[in-house]
C-alpha cells in the first residue's frame, strides 16, 4: 500500500495510462463505427479526418483497445473474480443506488457491479476482435464466405452497440460516485473515500499496514 498524506493508490500510473489510452481510442473507434452504423451520425467519422481514413484507422483502433484491455485484464482480474461476499451487494443494490451507506457491504476493491460490467467489456471486446478480423476487408475477409461475413457484421454491430452502453454506464457511474474520477486521474483515493465504499478492501489494507509496523 503506498500512502501520500491521507490518501491510498488505488491506481498505478502504468494502468492509469492505459486507461486513458484505451478512452481515446475507444471514443475514436466507435464514433466511427457510429457513424457508419447510423447515417444521422455519419459527421462522426470527421474526427479522424476523411470517411477514407476512418475507414482505414477503425480497425487500428479497435486492435488498440483490445491490447490495452488484455493489459488491464492481466493486472485486475484478481480483483474482479467473483467472492461470496458479492452477494451481500447484489441484495442491497437498492441501498447502494440510492448512496445510503449505513450497511456494511463487505466490498473489496472492486464490487460486485463493477466486476459483472468487468467481464461484460470483456467479453464483449473479445467477440468485437474476432468478428472484426473476419469483416476486415483489407486483409482477411477474403478468405471467409459471404455468410460468415454477414454474420461477423452483425455480431460486430451487437457487440460493439453493447460495449458503447456499457462505457457509458461506466461512466455515469464513475460520476455518481465522487472521487472516482479524481482517482483515475491522480490514482488516489482518501481513506475515508475507501471506508466508505470498499469497507473489506480498508480492512485488507489496515491489516497490512499493521504487519507492515510489525515486522
């Protein structure tokens, strides 16, 4: 645990990074993809210039975002893999939406919310990568039959229609909780931010400091 005054790193600058990497590559890539999908939307592609070029960047983007996920799988699914304690959230959701913070939810680093919206983008950028590669004109849709090819496009609609949501879920609730943005952006949280909303993972940490002084 690294400490700096009164707060806790929650977020490392290596994955605070790709965080950020990941939201501009993200917004690149499905703006453009909107604005084929949706013609009322088709000025979207003027951010990465031409309709040409958005057409040629989409898919390098779309690369750039799955190798920036792999990198935050590999650093947080330890955290996000389901707990028992889980279900204590699932049945005080109500509580939680409404920010009423009087019942210990047993919530560690991350809750059971943000784990399920975890494998959800993951999943999701998964079947994006495949159908992509597929669809991929400039090199591989060639050599896949034309039902194949309208199956991918669909499939690559679904699931990128179905990531978009789920960012912005993401985000709504990155602003419904105050703090969490500053944390992504400073990687610190306060202690009483962490008590409040991760009371385990303030337990975890507390533990580990009074072993630390221990030893």
């Amino acid at each position: 645990m690294s400490r700096k005054n009164d707060q806790i790193l929650r977020t490392k600058f290596p994955e605070r990074l790709c965080h950020w990497t990941i939201v501009l590559s993200f917004f690149l890539a499905a703006t453009s993809g909107l604005s084929w999908f949706f013609p009322t939307f088709s000025w979207l592609s003027s951010f990465l210039g031409t309709p040409q070029m958005a057409r040629i960047l989409h898919p390098f983007l779309g690369i750039a975002v799955f190798t920036g996920l792999c990198y935050m799988f590999v650093r947080f699914v330890k955290y996000n893999l389901p707990a028992k304690t889980d279900a204590i959230w699932f049945r005080n959701v109500s509580k939680v939406i409404l920010a009423d913070h009087s019942q210990k939810l047993r919530i560690g680093k991350y809750n059971a919310g943000q784990k399920v919206l975890f494998w959800l983008i993951m999943t999701s950028i998964v079947l994006l990568l495949i159908s992509g590669l597929i669809m991929w004109r400039a090199y591989f849709a060639e050599y896949f039959p034309i039902w194949v090819l309208r199956w991918a496009i669909l499939a690559h609609s679904a699931a990128g229609i179905g990531l978009i949501l789920l960012i912005m879920g993401h985000i709504y609730l990155a602003i419904w909780v105050r703090g969490s943005i500053t944390g992504m952006v400073t990687g610190y949280v306060s202690k009483a931010w962490v008590r409040q909303h991760h009371d385990r993972w303030s337990e975890e940490l507390n533990a580990k400091a009074a072993h630390g002084r221990k030893r």
